[in-house]
C-alpha cells in the first residue's frame, strides 16, 4: 500500500519502483523528500551518484557518510 502510494505521488511507474526498492533507496529517498527535496531530485540522488559510490565502496547505501537531510540540501 505504501508503495502504491508513493509510486503514484512521485508519478513514477512500478518499475521505476522495483528499481528503487531494490537497490535499497525506498527510506532514504522519503526521508530526503520529508526533509524538503523534491522527490525526483531524491531519486536522482539515491539511485544514481550515491548508489555507484555505494557500489564502487562495496556498501549498502545506508552505510555511506550522508544523511537524508545532507541529500535535500543539495536537491534546492
């Protein structure tokens, strides 16, 4: 249900939100968006810079040394 709703908030298909919960981006992108980012600029950030540099460390993207309201800051 929470998936549902977001998915149609963020006026992002099911795939794109596939693609968001897996690469473990889901809390952190609400967290980022209830900080004050626009929600596409979240996803941006999440799914995109943030997850290669996960990637290239070899971490999960809730171990990298950002916070949600880090990632909302640099989204205004």
């Amino acid at each position: 249900m929470r998936r549902r709703r977001l998915t149609a908030d963020w006026g992002i298909s099911e795939f794109d939100m596939q693609s968001v919960v897996n690469a473990g981006a889901l809390d952190p992108i609400v967290e980022t968006v209830d900080a004050g980012a626009p929600a596409d600029q979240a996803r941006k950030w999440w799914t995109g810079e943030l997850a290669r540099v996960a990637n290239e460390r070899g971490v999960e993207l809730a171990e990298l040394p950002i916070t949600p309201a880090q990632v909302a800051a640099s989204s205004r």
